[in-house]
C-alpha cells in the first residue's frame, strides 16, 4: 500500500504519542512542520515518489537557523523510519543527505521603537488567553512552548516571590522565569486577573485554555500573531507578518543589554545554557559601543 504524506502523517504522530516519551513540545513541533509541508505540491507524491531534492528545497525554506534545519531534518527522518517499518515505503529518501554547515546567526531583535509600540498596542488590545501570552512573551522573552505548557501551579505571584515556573525548556533544564513590578508589570497584572477569571485553581490544569476548554495549540497562537501584526500595519500585502514571535524573546535580550544588565543576567532570565548564545546579543550592541568610544578622554 503507498501513501501520501498528508494521508500518512497523522497515524505516525498517533503512534508516537502513544509509544514514545516526547516532550509534547516536540511531538506539537512535529506536527506542525509535518502539517506544513502537506500544503506543498512538492510532497503530493506518494511516499516511494519523493526524492531529496524536494526535502532540502524544503528544509532550507526561508534561510532558517542552523538549529531549525536540524530540527526540520530531523522531523522528515522519524517520519520515514517509521514509515518503513508499517511498511508504506522502503527507504528514506534523506539517507546520506549532507549536513550542511552554517555560521550562528546573530539574533534578529525588532530594532525601531516605533515598529515596538505599534506592537505593544496591538498586543494590548488582542483578545484573551494571546494577550496574555504575548505580553508575557514580550516583557520575559521566554519561548513560545515554554508559555504555552505553563500549568495554574506554576504561577508565584507572592508578592517579592513573582515568578512563572518553566518544566519544560529547550534545554530540559527546569528553571523559575522571575517577574517584578518593574520589568513585568503587565505580566503580573495580567497573570492575576487570568487566575481570577479561570474557573479551576487546580495545579496541574492548563493556564492557557481556548474557548472550548482544551489546551491552546501551536497553530492558534501564530494564527493570533498574525493578527497582532496585521494590526500593527507590520505585516505584506499577503497578510505575512514582519517579525516571527520568536523576535520577541530576541528582542527582549537586546533590550536587557541596552539597559546594562549583565551577560550573566540576561544568561539567566533568557535560560540560556550556553552563554556563547547570550554572547550573540552582546555582539548586537554596537550603538553603545561607539557612545563609548566617542566620549572625550578625562
């Protein structure tokens, strides 16, 4: 029997939500790229017809970071190994692809103020749970998934204990994202409103519901995010938006530097493992350094 992959890819993602141990980010990442790639022409072959030219076209779709190719790649060859053990397909087309390599790219920080107010206001007047979401995003610059998997219990709000518990990092590393009324004040005042109106204070529910109950999904919250830009008047003539969510958390590491917080500090508010990855913040920062230089001699 041979398949497509749009017929195909929702039983392996059955599959390994029921066998596997993923983290759910990773299984909704998965889903979200394999979903993606169905609307492609290039992959409504069925599954023995697809070559690696239709793949690397693919993974290397919008100049995307070293870490998202590997990502990409790595989502297409769970997917075939598992394909060929149910038989729908006898080999993976991937096999002997090269890993290319590529340079760490500096983060991409939303850079005009006006381009930041504009979305300031449109995250402000955006509807519930994405406000929050947003707000929470851009005042902390965690990760999307990280936000998104928060539960009711992993919200301190004690006043001078403020802070939102992450389980699940990139880094599989638990750490605290700490809040103030100074750097955080929507979030905070956003976070008590949110558990005022919820109708469960039970640990291990989800914060962030959708209107029928269920966990907010990865699809949802860039749907909103569009939308945020589109009413910023930062989006294409498509509707595309200028900035991806993701430039949030960029741009709250950017702005952390700019007001002289420590490398160290920002390592530890942006839970990053490695600080050679704050260090590319650092290297954004050349407007201080020329202000530096400029200054007379004593």
């Amino acid at each position: 029997m041979t398949c497509t992959l749009a017929e195909t890819y929702p039983q392996f993602l059955d599959d390994l939500a029921h066998k596997s141990h993923l983290r759910a980010s990773t299984l909704r990442a998965y889903r979200y790229e394999l979903a993606a790639a169905t609307g492609d022409t290039r992959f409504h072959k069925l599954l023995p017809e697809l070559t690696l030219n239709e793949f690397e076209g693919w993974i290397a779709r919008d100049r995307p970071a070293a870490s998202t190719i590997s990502r990409r790649a790595a989502t297409f060859n769970r997917f075939f190994k598992w394909a060929i053990q149910q038989g729908l397909c006898e080999r993976n087309p991937l096999d002997g692809r090269t890993r290319a390599r590529t340079d760490r790219r500096l983060p991409r920080p939303i850079q005009q103020q006006t381009d930041k107010n504009a979305i300031d206001e449109a995250i402000r007047v955006a509807s519930q749970p994405y406000r929050l979401i947003f707000t929470i995003l851009r005042e902390t610059g965690m990760r999307v998934g990280e936000a998104q998997d928060l539960r009711v219990g992993d919200v301190v709000l004690d006043t001078g204990r403020e802070g939102l518990r992450v389980r699940e990092p990139k880094n599989r590393r638990e750490r605290t994202v700490v809040l103030g009324a100074t750097a955080t004040p929507r979030t905070i005042r956003g976070l008590r409103a949110h558990l005022r109106q919820m109708n469960t204070s039970q640990p291990h529910d989800i914060l962030f519901r959708s209107n029928r109950g269920t966990a907010v999904s990865y699809d949802a919250i860039h749907y909103q995010w569009e939308k945020v830009c589109r009413a910023a008047g930062l989006a294409d003539k498509a509707g595309n938006p200028r900035y991806t969510l993701h430039q949030l958390r960029h741009t709250r590491g950017s702005e952390l530097l700019a007001q002289g917080q420590s490398i160290e500090i920002v390592q530890r508010v942006l839970g990053h493992r490695d600080i050679r990855s704050t260090l590319l913040y650092a290297d954004l920062n050349e407007d201080q350094v020329r202000a530096a230089l400029e200054q007379p001699p004593p």
